[in-house]
C-alpha cells in the first residue's frame, strides 16, 4: 500500500495515518448473493437500466448505498431496494443476503 497522498494531521506521524487508513479500508463488508444466482448489474437502480455485466454464482458484493427503484421479488423477499456495488453497478437488495427487509447503508445520492 503506498502512503502517498495521505495527509498527515497535525500531531500525527505516518504510520498513524497508514493505521488509520487501513482500518478504514478493511471496514468494508462483502454480502453473499442468493446461492445457484448468476445476477445482473444494472447501471441504475432498476430492470429499465442496461446489464453491464452478470455476478457469478457464490458472488460476494459490497454495498456502498441504497437506492428506492423498480420492486423486485427474489430469494430475500419483495423490495424497491437497490445495492450500489460500484460505481454505476446496482442489483437488487432481494438477491443479496444482508439480513434485514430494509435499508442497511446510506441512500445513494
């Protein structure tokens, strides 16, 4: 991991901010998708969006927000939920297994 970029606080020496930084980064979770699903990323929050790709089964995603979008029923439920799982990558929630019907992160703005 490089350190460049990385301002230092006042009364704060590099290794903190390195320490701090990778606390931040391994802070991210990762939520399996419905087992036997191959599933579509759409590019927005909804089926009206375009397929940029298909997750293979056993997938793992991050969520970084939550979207209200087309309702979908899946394995986890019906639900307007859609999970951000990158930078304009959406499925939907009731695909993914976070363990509640509602919204676990931010809405996306």
């Amino acid at each position: 991991m490089s350190v460049e970029g990385i301002e230092v606080a006042e009364g704060e020496d590099e290794a903190e901010a390195v320490t701090m930084t990778t606390a931040t980064t391994t802070a991210l979770r990762y939520y399996s998708v419905a087992p036997g699903v191959r599933l579509n990323v759409r590019s927005g929050p909804g089926t009206n969006y375009t397929v940029v790709r298909i997750l293979a089964e056993g997938a793992k995603v991050p969520i970084f927000c939550q979207s209200p979008g087309t309702t979908i029923t899946g394995p986890y439920g019906t639900s307007n939920i859609w999970d951000n799982i990158d930078n304009g990558e959406y499925v939907s929630d009731t695909y993914v297994n976070t363990g509640s019907d509602g919204y676990i992160r931010p809405r996306c703005s």
